[in-house]
C-alpha cells in the first residue's frame, strides 16, 4: 500500500483532491468544508468483493505485530497500518508507542448508571496523557515527511501537550497557542517541558483558532488543530482497539466527551471503515456528551431546524470549553449516520462522575467525566438498555488537572449557587466520595482516634 492509495474529499461538497493539493489550513476553497481522508475501501459496501485488506488476515497480523521489537509495531496506531497508508514510508513515523490503552470495566460505575456491565476505554493512558497522541503521531509524521520545519496548534492544552512532545521527537520546532488562564497546569507544564513556544493569547480557545487561522495563511507552518484529517487517521484507531479488546465483539454503545467535535467522528469513522471491510458485522451508536456551558452542538441536536450556533462557552472541564467547534458537522453525521444521541451535563454532574470514576481506581480528568454523567442521563432517558454494553472513552488522565480533583475532595469546587441546586441525595453522595487531605499532630493515639473513627464509616457504593 502506498500513498497513492489516499486522497482527500470534502466532507461538505464531496470534492475530492489528492494529498498534495490541500490548503495550509486544510479548508476546502471551494465550499470551506473539512476534508476526511478517503482510501480503496471508503466507498464499498459491506458485500463488494474488490481488492480490498482481507478481514481474518489483517486481524491476524494487527496481533501478531504486538510481540514484535519495532517501535511502528509496539505503536497501538501504526499497528494498524494497513488502514493507515498516509505516508511513503512507515519507518519514518514519529512515534511514542502510543495506543494500546486499557480497557477497564467499571462496575461500581455501571451500578450507579443503572446498566450491567460497563467498560472504560482509558486513552489518559497514552505517553502524553490524552487521547491526543494517536492523532498527533500520524499528522505530526506526515508534517515531517513533507518537510515542514514548524508546526502549530491552538489549544485547551491536550493537543498542544502532544504537539510538543512530538515534535520533540521528530526535531521539528512547535508553537502552541492556548487561552490565558483557561487551561490546567498540568497540561500547560507539558508544553515548556517539551521544548514548544508557548503562547498564552488572552481570549478563549475559539480566539486561538482564529488567530492561527490567519498566521498559517502566511507563514509555512503546518497546522496540527483537528481540522488536520490527518489527526482523524489516529484517532480512529481506538474503534479497532476496542472490538480488539472484545475479541471482535461490538459493543451498542460507545459514549464520547464533545469539544471540538473531532474525536466523536474519527471513532465512527474507525468503526465504519472495519464495517466496511467486514471485520465487523454491524456499528455501534456513538452518543456525544457536552458540558451544559459549553454545548453547541446540544443545541443542534434539540432545535427542530437543526441550526449551529456558536456561543461563548464556560465549563470547568477546560479541555471541552469550546463554544464554535470546527468539526461540528463531522460529529453530527456521526450521530445521524451510526444512530446516537447528544447530551448536555451540569457542572454538579460532571464532578459527581469524576469522583465516581476515580472511586473505581481508574481516574480521568473532568473533561473525560462527561461520559459517566451522559450515560447516567441515556438510561434513564431509555437510550441505553440495562443489558446493553457501553464504552465510555475516557480522554485525558486524572493528573492533567489535579487542581480540580483537590478543589473537589476539599469542597472548594461549587459556589453556593451550585450547591444549593443539589438534590439531598447527591450532598450525601458527594459527601461519601470526598476524601480530602486531614491534617493530624503526629501523635499515636491522635492517628488511631481518628482511624477508628473513619474505619466505622461504610464504603460508598
Ligand atoms: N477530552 C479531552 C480531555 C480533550 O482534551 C478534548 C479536546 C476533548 C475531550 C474533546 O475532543 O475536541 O475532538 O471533541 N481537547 C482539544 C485540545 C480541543 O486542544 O486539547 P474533541
């Protein structure tokens, strides 16, 4: 397979162009729309017997290649190659060995939902943290494979976290463009660390975007932002990992955090590239949850016109605080096209959730928490059924934003106003998960009075 065997089409006016046409920021001049990579297997059915990778053989291989000492293999994206012929030659992919992240259940988890079983696809796992690496390993490669020697990305911290990082790794110099003040420690630390030019702008996230919109029409600096298609090719590798995982069973659902919206569909699209191929036999519904200050596409969903407005956003979980997200489109015929839903969550309801999630060992950030406090919602909406299996992609690890876990655990987290809008139920639920700090004189008997008081307590459920 080479790269000839990709082009790019217009995910708006279905132009389609060859790789070496695309703008610098990947807008097509025609219609504005995003493009998607195409491949042989894009336009097939289910039942068309072309020329195409054969199912058994690439199951086979995509295991096989897990045992083997070469990093493009250790990598859980370019184990997937196969469904990856982006650049000339593989060997000279950037890789962290990314990918190949845990798939937890959760059952205290999938108790409080009101499901049976419920499992965990934990990209936080990733080398820099996020779900991010899998896309920045294949657009980051293909940057370098055409020679750029700068890269950039506006962010709310995940994406420039794995821009930098890998472009570390590749030698290619990096500029992040994040909001002042609007972005965890955790994550801005990663950028210095990685050696990128870190530019706090004071605006939000949507103002980044614009401001790099316009440096990249002049300057040859690659855009790394999900507009990239070539961060979607990463990214859908997940889907393959999780039936995987199952031993090439499909779960019903899977549940994903929405910002810029680009995650959601290169997930449907990894999923309906093995339908495609008849490595699966049929697609899960991909449901899109949203923080209720930062919900655009929410609004779509539920207005009758079906109109995108973009507002100003406001959530804690900074890495989804986006109120004109680029790929909203590409999201919505996600949901349309492999049947899902939207959600919106509360600010109490993404905390509760993270608390939860962090109860079961597993930990996420808030952003990631979004799916929990979703999927609590879809059952009871009767969406998702008791004996249904829902995945929820946990994005970014619990470190990325620490502030947050301790501003929870000390109940410094709510206003009053939040706080007063808690049903007497989640006050005791809050209560029970809250674990913070206690600060005792190092006596003996002081340490045991306080033990024997704390071990008398039931665990929460
Ligand atoms: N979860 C986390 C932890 C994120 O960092 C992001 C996006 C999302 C979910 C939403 O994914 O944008 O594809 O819908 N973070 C971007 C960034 C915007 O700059 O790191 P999406």
């Amino acid at each position: 397979m080479n790269t000839a065997s990709h082009q790019l089409r217009c995910t708006e006016c279905a132009t389609v162009i060859s790789r070496d046409e695309a703008t610098s920021n990947f807008r097509c001049p025609l219609c504005n729309g995003l493009y998607e990579v195409i491949y042989p297997w894009t336009s097939v059915t289910k039942d068309t017997t072309a020329n195409l990778p054969n199912p058994s053989a690439l199951r086979w291989l995509w295991q096989e290649r897990r045992t083997s000492t070469m990093a493009i293999d250790q990598s859980g994206v370019w184990r997937f190659r196969d469904l990856l012929p982006i650049l000339d030659d593989f060997n000279q992919a950037v890789t962290l060995r990314e990918g190949n992240t845990p798939l937890y259940d959760l059952p205290r988890c999938a108790k409080v939902a009101g499901i049976d079983w419920l499992l965990a696809k934990h990209q936080g796992m990733n080398p820099t943290g996020s779900f991010k690496d899998t896309g920045m390993t294949t657009a980051l490669s293909v940057a370098k494979q055409r020679g750029f020697e700068w890269v950039a990305c506006a962010s709310t911290g995940n994406t420039s976290a794995a821009m930098a990082a890998y472009a570390a790794r590749a030698g290619l110099r990096s500029i992040v463009f994040i909001p002042e003040g609007k972005i965890a420690w955790g994550k801005l630390s990663q950028s210095m660390d990685y050696g990128s030019l870190t530019i706090q702008l004071k605006t939000d996230f949507d103002g980044c975007v614009r401001i790099l919109g316009e440096l990249v029409k002049q300057f040859p600096i690659y855009l790394l932002n999900s507009v990239n298609p070539y961060r979607l090719e990463g990214q859908k590798t997940p889907a393959f990992e999780i039936v995987e995982q199952l031993d090439w069973q499909v779960p019903e659902h899977i549940i994903v955090p929405g910002g810029n919206l680009a995650n959601s569909a290169a997930l449907g699209k990894g999923f309906t590239e093995m339908y495609q191929l008849g490595l699966i036999p049929r697609r899960p519904k991909v449901s899109i949850i949203q923080a209720e200050g930062a919900n655009p596409l929410y609004r779509w969903f539920i207005d009758s016109n079906r109109v995108m407005k973009p507002m100003t956003a406001e959530t804690r979980a900074t890495a989804i605080r986006i109120g004109n997200p680029a790929s909203w489109r590409k999201a919505a015929v996600t949901i349309d096209d492999l049947g899902g839903w939207c959600e919106q969550v509360s600010e109490q309801e993404i905390a509760l959730a993270k608390a939860e999630i962090g109860a079961e060992g597993v930990g996420c950030e808030p952003a990631s928490a979004v799916t929990l406090a979703g999927l609590k919602k879809l059952v009871k909406l009767g969406k998702v059924q008791r004996e249904e299996r829902a995945v929820l992609i946990l994005t970014g690890h619990t470190l990325k934003d620490s502030q947050y876990t301790i501003d929870y655990h000390r109940d410094a987290l709510f206003t009053d106003e939040e706080r007063a809008q808690l049903s007497p139920e989640d006050v005791a639920r809050h209560a029970a998960l809250r674990k913070p700090p206690i600060v005792l004189d190092a006596e003996p008997d002081v340490v045991l009075r306080t033990l024997e008081a704390h071990m008398s307590l039931p665990q929460p459920v």
